[in-house]
C-alpha cells in the first residue's frame, strides 16, 4: 500500500467524489419554471447546466490522515486579533503541510444572506485545503479532461518524485474544462442559451483563464457557435 505523498496520488474512488453543478450567469438567475431536480447532483436548478466533478472536504481529511497523521495547515497571515487574516474578497492563502513537505493554496466561496453564520468560512477553509492539496496531486482527475490521467505502471522499489502541479498546469486544465462546458452546452443547450454564454462568462472565463487561455476558450467559443448558426 501506498503511502504518504504518494498515497495523495492516488485517484479517489468513485463514492467519494462528488458532482458540482456549475452553470452560467443566465442559467442561474432562470425562472423556477425552468428549473428540474437534478439526477445527477439532487439539486434544483436549470436543465442544461454542467457537473463538474469535485473531492468534499471530508474525504480530503480521510485522505490526508491515512498519508500523514500529523498533517496541518496554518494561514499565511493573522489579524490583529491573532485569527486567520482573509483578503479584501473574502479569501483565506494557507500553508498545508504533508510529510514534512509544505504548498501554498487558496480558497475562496461566494457570499450569502442565505448562509448561517460561520459557514461562508469553513467553505473557504474547505476550498483552501483542497486547492493546495491539488499542488501535492490530490483529486488531479477532478481537474484533467480528455483521457487517462492515471496509467498503471510496474511497482519499483526505487524511490520517485511526487510531481507538483504547476500554475500553468493548472491553468491549462482550467482551460479544459470551460472548453468542455461549451461542447456540453452546444449538445444540449438551445442557439440562444449558447450565444449568452460568453457575454455572461467573458469575466470569471478571463479571471480563471487568463487572457492567452480565455483567448483559446472564446475560439472554440466563436467556431462552434458558427457551426451552431451554419448547422440551423
């Protein structure tokens, strides 16, 4: 059995990982009428949005106990009351550090008037974990579109080097997964949900993708939706 860092390689089986229903600005303001009880997720909401797959918080510490039962985070900064110091959006940097190895991570989680108190913040925490548990390869296949991102290999006995993502790693499967929420939504969705895509996704595609990957997502943007237009 695997253990430590490369045990935080390891993919994480199916009943552990759960779905995220991620949609764009238009799907989630829709009216009720629109909406339908999800399948796949079991939650309430437009027809057409797309699932991303996602590791909760608690099968991460599961899985960060059995690869270092001394494992621990602290944030990178304190406030003037000693507690963790969030930034001006509301997001916390942390330090995790797992067998002796440290990654910086970030988390982050939307306000709202709906949320009881205190629960916006152990979301961000969540979100922190599990953001700089990606830089150690945990949840990875959460991230990577297109083929296998796990390939069996011959057990060894020599040592290996845990690969760390990096930022334009990251980015790039950032990249993939907008893309392959415009091919879902070209499949599925109708000419005019398509056409709000961008207008409704332009600034969080560009502030997740940066401008050479937004520039990528808005091409396969633009061409599919010629081909949408052609195909009508």
């Amino acid at each position: 059995m695997k253990t430590g860092l490369k045990l935080l390689r390891e993919p994480f089986p199916e009943d552990q990982i759960g779905q995220l229903p991620k949609g764009t600005k238009k799907q989630n303001e829709c009216p009720d009428n629109e909406k339908k009880n999800c399948k796949i997720c079991g939650g309430w909401h437009h027809p057409n949005i797309i699932h991303l797959k996602f590791v909760g918080h608690a099968a991460l510490t599961n899985r960060l106990l059995d690869a270092d039962i001394n494992w621990s985070w602290e944030p990178m900064a304190f406030d003037k009351d000693g507690l963790p110091a969030f930034d001006a959006s509301g997001g916390l940097w942390i330090r995790l550090t797992v067998a002796g190895q440290t990654r910086i991570g970030y988390g982050n989680a939307a306000a709202s008037q709906y949320k009881e108190v205190g629960s916006r913040e152990k979301e961000v925490i969540g979100d922190a974990l599990r953001n700089s548990a990606l830089r150690f390869g945990a949840a990875l296949s959460s991230w990577h579109k297109g083929g296998e991102l796990y390939v069996s290999e011959p057990e060894t006995s020599e040592p290996t080097e845990t690969t760390v993502m990096s930022e334009a790693e990251r980015i790039k499967a950032i990249v993939e997964i907008w893309k392959g929420k415009i091919v879902a939504l070209s499949e599925n969705g109708t000419i005019e949900s398509f056409k709000a895509f961008w207008p409704d996704t332009k600034a969080e595609i560009i502030h997740d993708c940066k401008d050479a990957g937004a520039a990528e997502v808005y091409k396969l943007f633009n061409e599919t939706y010629k081909n949408l237009i052609g195909a009508t």
